[in-house]
C-alpha cells in the first residue's frame, strides 16, 4: 500500500471546530448543526459516540479505500511542562509523538481493514473507492511521570490517563461528497500510555485504534450487505 494524500481543507475547518468545542457530542451541540446543515442525520451506532450519515447514501458500490494520513493535535490545553519541574517537553517531541501515532494509526488500518478485512487500499480516486478522512484531535496526556538518565540523554514519559478523539468522514472519492461523519472519544483508563525519545507507541494505543478500525470495518461489512 502506497502512502496517501494529506488531509483535505473540509476535514481540517471540521477539526477545528471540534478541537474548540471539545467534540462534546451532545444533542444541541454545534457539531449537530454542522452536520444537520450538511444534510446529514444523527444515528445510534454501538460503540461510537456520535455518527450522522446522508440520508440514502448506498455504501455498496465501494470495495476499495482511500484512507487518507491522520491528522494529529494536541489539546490547546496539553501543557506538560507545567505540571512537573522534571523535564521540558519541546516542538520536535511533540512532533515525533504525532508521527509515530499517524505512522501506528496507518499499521492498523492496513491490519484491520486490508488483511483481516479483505478491502483493497489505494491511492487513487476512483468510482468504486470510498474515502476515509481521520484526524484524532484533543490529545490529552496527564499526570505525567519521568525517569531520566542525564549521561545516557534517555528520557521515559509515562501517562497514566488521558484522552483523544478521533474524528472520521466517509466521501465518495470523486465527487468528495459527505456521506458520513463519526467522532468518538476515549478517556481515562483507557489511555495509559508510554513512550521514550524513540518509542511514542504501545499496546495501549495500538488497542484503542484497533477499537476503532475494527468498528469501521465492521460498519463498512453491514453496509455492503457482507458477514462480518
């Protein structure tokens, strides 16, 4: 599998707006309205937090993906360097964190969606391709501890909860039509991470996206009519 095109402009205004709002998926929430004035509909999906689909959008056609590469960004309000006099956490750390969680994020949708799912990834636009645009946003570390070894310049960063967002929108791959949107947040227990200068992903990590590729897969299957 070839690695894809960056995420488009319409994702990254949907990004913004759910990094300020704090994806609260309430029902009077703005990002209800967003999507009502798109045309699309709330519906209950098991596991997900909030999903709104185009009324009589036919998923059928579609055997291949275009999964887009993950943005990645931190909460606004993600400032480990305050909370401990032990360490200061610089731009290309944060970098290499978003890095290594897209490069983590794309292991698993190829595992998920292409060898245990049988769709076919691609790179290009075509009429039988659906694509996945996903960005996870409001990364939250917090209580982090540190362990340092000042000769050897190895630092290890352990959070012990947390939380992130991810954010998907399913289009037509031609004509970038919006047929579905997905936000679903985890929290908690559920984000207990680490990571050194050169390791920023774990089985922790690597769990909740399989969550949530496996969701995917599993909502791509029901509406192709296929077992899952």
């Amino acid at each position: 599998m070839k690695r894809l095109h960056p995420a488009q402009p319409a994702l990254l205004a949907t990004i913004a707006m759910c990094a300020l709002l704090a994806c609260q998926a309430t029902k009077q929430s703005p990002i209800d309205e967003l999507s009502t004035q798109e045309g699309l509909q709330r519906a209950d999906v098991k596991g997900v937090d909030a999903v709104y689909r185009r009324p009589g959008a036919n998923l059928t056609p579609y055997n291949k993906l275009l999964v887009r590469p993950v943005y990645v960004e931190f909460s606004k309000n993600w400032k480990p360097e305050q909370d401990s006099a032990l360490y200061r956490m610089n731009e290309p750390d944060r970098e290499k964190i978003r890095t290594e969680l897209a490069q983590l994020f794309a292991e698993v949708m190829v595992e998920e969606l292409e060898t245990e799912g049988g769709y076919q990834l691609v790179d290009e636009p075509a009429a039988d391709v659906l694509e996945v645009r996903p960005a996870i946003v409001n990364l939250y570390i917090t209580a982090p501890d540190v362990s340092m070894q000042t000769a050897g310049r190895v630092r290890t960063y352990t959070a012990d909860a947390g939380e992130m967002t991810l954010i998907a929108e399913l289009r037509d791959s031609v004509t970038g039509t919006l047929l579905a949107r997905a936000f679903d947040r985890s929290e908690g227990n559920d984000m207990m991470w680490q990571w050194t200068t050169s390791v920023t992903n774990t089985a922790d990590a690597r769990r909740i996206i399989t969550t949530w590729a496996d969701t995917l897969r599993k909502a791509l299957d029901t509406a192709r009519g296929k077992q899952s």
